[in-house]
C-alpha cells in the first residue's frame, strides 16, 4: 500500500485508535478482575467469620440459615460433594488460612467459576458455597468493548469503501491520460466522491463523443467527397465549354454544401445542437435530398401529395439524403419510391432484407459482410437516427413483398 495515500493515512490511524482501545480494555479488564477477587476475598473472610461464631454458639441454627441465604451463601455437608470440589482438577486452590486459637483450618476455592470456603475444624468438615455474582461489570466490560470493536470496524470499512472510488477514479484519469475513452467508474452513492467519480465518468463520456463524432466527420468526408472528386477530375478531362464550366461549378457547389453538412453532422452529433425548426413541403426537402446526393432524377419515385413537415431544414434534407442514398445503392432497379401513410414518410426499395436487425445499423462504422456495403463507412443509418432522435421522430424498418421499407414517424 502506498504510503502517501490517504487509505493508508486512515488505516493507520484506526490501528493505532485499535491498539489504545485495546490497551485501555485489558487495564479496565484486569483492574476489574483484581477488585473482584478482592471483593470475593473480603466477602469469604467476612462470611466465614461470622459464620463461625454462630456456628460455634447456637450450630446449624434457623437463624443461621436465613443469614446465609440473606448474604447469597449456602452450606455444604455432604462429605463426598465436599471431597469431589477439594480433589477435581480443575479446582483453583486460591488461599489458606490456619487459626490455631480455634483449631481451624481455612481454605478459598474456585471450581466453574464460583466460589468456596473449605472450613476443617477437629470435629467436622464444612464448606460455604458463595452464591453471589461478581462477574457482572466483567461482562458488561466485555459487552461494550465487543460493541466498540464491532462499530470501529463497520467504520473503518465504510470509510474504506466510500474511498475506494478515488482508487477507481486515479486509474481512470491515467488511462483518459492515456486517450482511452472506454472509462467506467459511475457509482449510485451519494457522497461527494462518488458524486466527483460520476462527473468525471460524465466528462470520459462527452470526450469520447466528441472523438466519435471527429472520427465520424473525417470518414464521412473522406466518403462523401469521392463521388464530386471523381466527377470533377472527369470534368477535366473534357473539352472546355460552358456546359462543363457549368457542371464544373455545381461540383464545387457540391463541395461546399458537403463540408456545410459535414459541419451540421458534427456539431449535431457532439454537442447536440438546438434544432431550427420550421415547416416545410416534403417535396423542398426531397429535391434538396436530391441536389445533396447528385442523383438523377428518375431514380427518385415520388407517389405522395405534398405535405408540410417541422423540421430542421438542412439536417432533415441530410437524414432523407442518406436513406435515399441506402434505397439507390442497395435497390435491384436503383430506384427508390416515396410515399406518404399514416404520418410516415415511406422510402420503399426492391432488394434483398437487412441480414442484421436494425438496431446494429445505427451503430457507428457498422458494415454489413455483403459485397455492396465494402462501398460504405457504415454511417447512413448512424447519422440518420441521431437526426431524427434530435426531432423527436423515430425510425421504421420492415421487409415486406420482397421491398425494403423505411419509415420516418412525423
């Protein structure tokens, strides 16, 4: 254990706290257990001495009787219960005392823990049996330490584990130092520890956004731009004339509109951006879908009757840009149908069925293993939730009649 670290701070100073707890009981205890044998002591010489001078004048008298039972003694005759507690093994032989002048001979014992008074006088053998109980402070003293030790200890761990997230917190900034995202260290308490671990499992999670969101806009850049590139670098292989000038132009256009995307997608997907929302025709939004993809238009069915949505004009055209994108490239015909029905906007696609279920493509750079989607970075489908999330519409997906079916929920 480092030696620096406040776990070992605090450990130590509980082991320290432990040991004069502990030191301080056992001088309670012992200093408890002299007083007792002193009291057990007194009270013996007390009981026997008085015993004996009643014993002596009125002998095995009811008044003797009752001052036994009134000071917690009894009175053992029987000769073989008597040998039995003078010869047992385990019998402490604790003091003797001879007194010529009445020709006694005293002896204190202890058996099972009680007490005894072995009395031999020239006629007869007697024994006292002390009844009284001397061992309550003893328990009581055991009582509260074992309650002490059990409350330092429940202690000692409840602190140790509402710092064990400091432990799991320090690992955690060195691998963030490290630029590894992938961090979990969220706890449900409450203290101020783990409320500082559950920030900072917060603030792992917002940067590994953004750095998703970064690898998302590179790869959707390096995507997009292939189809404008490749046309513009055709353009240059062409005559010069005002219609490839002009086709010249709408590639940059394309360019230009593609990095304002880019832009949109990226602050939308890191810092989820506040959406300008207004109504618009579904015919506006699918020819600027259209301008967007550079496709032609026979390629694009329309069987609707325009209708106004509220959405984000720019990133609306995106999201519809992208299913389109997936209904042309993936289609046996290249054609995709749009339909309106029941609040849905409908992009419909002859085709083979998703071989996964949707919700493993909207994971990001998730690529199906057929040939067509080696074309893609696998981020149509990815870009289009996190659209329609942010407009609080959903996602449909069913293969039917051998056509490919997406449904945006308006």
């Amino acid at each position: 254990m480092n030696k620096n670290s406040i776990i070992f701070s605090i450990t130590l100073t509980f082991i320290i706290t432990f040991t004069i707890i502990v030191f301080s009981f056992l001088t309670l205890y012992i200093s408890n257990e002299k007083r007792e044998e002193h009291l057990i002591a007194k009270s013996n010489h007390d009981m026997t001495r008085i015993f004996m001078r009643e014993y002596r004048i009125n002998g095995d008298s009811k008044e003797l009787k009752e001052l036994l039972e009134f000071m917690n003694f009894s009175l053992i005759r029987d000769s073989s219960l008597q040998y039995e507690i003078l010869k047992s093994k385990n019998t402490k032989h604790l003091q003797q005392r001879h007194r010529p002048r009445f020709r006694l001979f005293v002896e204190e014992l202890e058996l099972n823990g009680k007490n005894y008074v072995y009395i031999k006088t020239p006629i007869e053998s007697l024994m006292l049996a002390n009844e009284n109980d001397f061992n309550g402070n003893k328990n009581i003293i055991i009582f509260i330490f074992i309650l002490i030790l059990v409350f330092f200890t429940f202690l000692y761990i409840s602190i140790i584990n509402k710092l064990k997230p400091l432990s799991t917190l320090k690992n955690e900034v060195q691998k963030l130092a490290d630029e590894d995202y992938d961090i979990s260290c969220s706890s449900d308490k409450k203290d101020e520890i783990s409320q500082l671990a559950n920030e900072f499992d917060k603030t792992a999670k917002k940067l590994k956004s953004l750095r998703d969101s970064r690898d998302i806009f590179i790869r959707n850049i390096m995507h997009e731009l292939k189809t404008p590139i490749t046309k513009g670098r055709f353009l240059t292989e062409l005559p010069k004339s005002e219609e490839n000038n002009l086709k010249m132009q709408k590639v940059f256009l394309r360019l230009e509109s593609l990095i304002s995307e880019f832009a949109s997608i990226e602050e939308l997907i890191s810092t989820k951006k506040t959406l300008s929302k207004k109504a618009y025709y579904l015919d506006d939004v699918l020819d600027e879908a259209c301008d967007l993809l550079m496709c032609d238009e026979d390629e694009l069915i329309k069987e609707f009757e325009n209708i106004k949505i509220d959405v984000d004009f720019k990133l609306f055209s995106i999201a519809v840009k992208n299913l389109v994108d997936n209904g042309i490239k993936y289609s046996n015909d290249r054609k995709v149908y749009i339909k309106v029905k029941d609040k849905k906007i409908v992009f419909e696609n002859t085709g083979n069925p998703l071989k996964y279920k949707i919700d493993k493509y909207y994971e990001p750079f998730f690529k199906a293993d057929d040939v067509k989607s080696n074309q893609s970075f696998g981020l149509g489908l990815y870009i289009v939730k996190h659209i329609l999330d942010a407009h609080s519409m959903g996602l449909e997906y069913v293969y039917e009649d051998g056509k490919n079916i997406f449904s945006i929920v308006i």
